[in-house]
C-alpha cells in the first residue's frame, strides 16, 4: 500500500524533525565519521582546514557518506508519499516563493531546512566534520595522529 502523501509544509516540517530527532541517523553519521577519519590528516588548528589538501580519497569517502544519506532521504520521504526529487521541486518552489525584494527567503523553515541539507551533503562541510572528528579523537588520545 503506498503511503499517503503529506502536503509540502508537512513534509518540510517532519524531515526537519526526522534530521534533527532522529538518533539512529545521527549515530550512523558518527559512526561513519569515527571510522573514516583516520583517513583524513589530522590538522591541529581548525583554521587550517580550508588549506588543507583535498585528497582522492576524501572525494571518495564523501561520495559514500552522500549516497548513504540520499538513500536514507530517499526511503524517509517515500514513507511520506514523496521522491526525492519531488521534495528538492517543492524546497525549490517555496524558496523561490517566499523570496522577497532583498533575496532572502522569508520562511525561516525552508531556508533552515535547505542549510541542513546543503550541510549534509556540502563537499567542504563533510571534509570539515571528518577533520573535527579526527581531532577530536587524536587529542583525546583515541587515535594516534
């Protein structure tokens, strides 16, 4: 039986909820980071990170962690009646809506959740959050750097 589809404000609201709320995604998206970090440079001082160098395994290991968060989207939003590509039209169009003279988008909501989601799949906010959790556990003496 399909599942019965949500209007755009509803699904807007409980994805924002199911990302924040939802303790099993955020345990995998650690997870993922403990494991894989070692695999990136451990950078003492944070505002070295944007010069750290972008290696082809860091491109590879955020390719994964996307695919595993698209799939993980993609089966929340079919239990909600909506694709993925359903739910970026509909963001799209509400951003695009809800614009006003200045350009900003007036529902704190969408542009919240759009942060979110550019968050979770932005290239540079992957490499920032591997290289947190790499020194993160280097100085706390769980990993050697």
């Amino acid at each position: 039986m399909a599942a019965t589809k949500l209007s755009t404000d509803d699904v807007m609201q409980e994805t924002m909820a199911w990302i924040f709320g939802d303790d099993n995604l955020m345990e995998e998206m650690e997870q993922f980071a403990t494991t894989y970090c070692p695999y990136f440079d451990y950078i003492a001082d944070r505002f070295e990170y944007e010069q750290a160098e972008n290696k082809l395994v860091y491109t590879q290991l955020y390719q994964q962690f996307s695919g595993m968060f698209e799939a993980k989207i993609a089966a929340f939003l079919a239990t909600k009646g909506w694709t993925v590509d359903e739910f970026l039209t509909a963001m799209e169009g509400e951003a695009v809506a809800q614009k006003t003279h200045s350009g900003e988008v007036q529902s704190e909501k969408v542009a919240e959740l759009c942060d979110m989601i550019t968050a979770l799949t932005d290239y540079s906010m992957f490499k920032i959050m591997m290289l947190d959790q790499r020194k993160k556990l280097v100085e706390s003496g769980q990993q050697g750097a």
